[in-house]
C-alpha cells in the first residue's frame, strides 16, 4: 500500500496535476528534520570558534610579516629620460611585487614614482596633468603629486613611493622609499 504525501495531493487538487516546479524540487516531508536550540547553538559556538580561529590567524601572520626586512631589488631600468615628457605619466610592473606604479615626470629634472592603488580601497589612482594629482575616480580621492599626500578625500594614508635613481640614459627603480605595496 502506497501512502500518498499531503503535499502531493494538495498540489494535484489545486493545480489538476503536479507543477514541474515541484517534481523538480521535491519536498520531501518524511526525512526533515527539527534542530533543537541545543544543536543550533553548538553549531553556531563551532562557526564562530572558526572564525575566531581564522582572524587569529592573519592576525598572527601579519606580526611574521611585519618583522620581516625587506628585500633589496636590484636597479632595473624603468624608461629612457626622454621618453616621458614634462607633466606626462607612465606606468610599470614594480619588480619583486607584480604591482602596478605610476612614474611621473614633474619638471626637467624631477621624477617621482608612487604605487598606483589608493590607499583607501585599492582603486588604480590616475595622473591629471593640469592639477598635478593622482586622482582615485572610485571614491574621489586625491593625492599631491609631488609628495602622494593625501589632499582630500576617504584615504588616510599616504600612496607608497618609489625610491629612483636619475641618471643620463634613464630613470631607475632602486627600492621602496615609504609604505609597502601590498
């Protein structure tokens, strides 16, 4: 003897025949199950142990890291002097790092470098010529072009700056001056 199951029927009396919705997603009555408030907070005690754990963690990584010294990369040319007009702007892969920077040629003799995330939610930063500041489009931050100073704007700290080395055939990335990229 077959026992019918009341959804079933309900959904056979009302609709003359079964939904493909429901033969697609069967509900199955019989193996639900209640969970008592006992096992509901023993699961969510487990969840949040886990959690806790985690943070723990990338808590306790982040104190390794900290204390690392920071590796020295080696000169490695960036581009030809005359290859980046005064007030022009040029991108580059940071060695060791696989980041993004922005190289900035300010005047005749004055280059600068910086990370190009934000340091507000790692938006790319952009170089607006006329104003002479990286500007974050994401949150409408900006940074000073001679310093990466935060001028206005959500972020708080200042964009990482590259170390460079100017000579006659082109600039030079050395190292990390301030900040790290992340």
């Amino acid at each position: 003897m077959e026992v019918e199951e009341p959804i079933k029927k309900r959904l056979e009396e009302k609709f003359k025949e079964v939904p493909k919705w429901a033969e697609d997603f069967p509900l199955d009555s019989k193996n639900d199950r209640n969970v008592s408030r006992r096992d509901f907070i023993r699961y969510l005690g487990l969840v949040s142990l886990g959690f806790f754990i985690g943070t723990f963690g990338v808590w306790v990584r982040s104190l390794f890291k900290r204390n690392e010294l920071p590796k020295q990369a080696e000169r490695l040319k960036i581009i030809d002097r005359d290859d980046l007009p005064v007030g022009g702007s040029y991108v580059f892969e940071v060695p060791g790092h696989k980041e993004q920077a922005i190289l900035v040629r300010l005047n005749q003799n004055d280059y600068v470098a910086y990370g190009q995330k934000c340091t507000h939610l790692q938006c790319p930063v952009i170089w607006k010529r006329d104003e002479k500041i990286f500007f974050c489009p994401c949150h409408k931050g900006a940074f000073s072009g001679a310093t990466g100073d935060v001028l206005y704007g959500p972020p708080e700290r200042p964009l990482p700056k590259i170390k460079l080395e100017v000579i006659s055939d082109g600039v030079y990335f050395v190292g990390m001056e301030r900040g790290e990229l992340t």
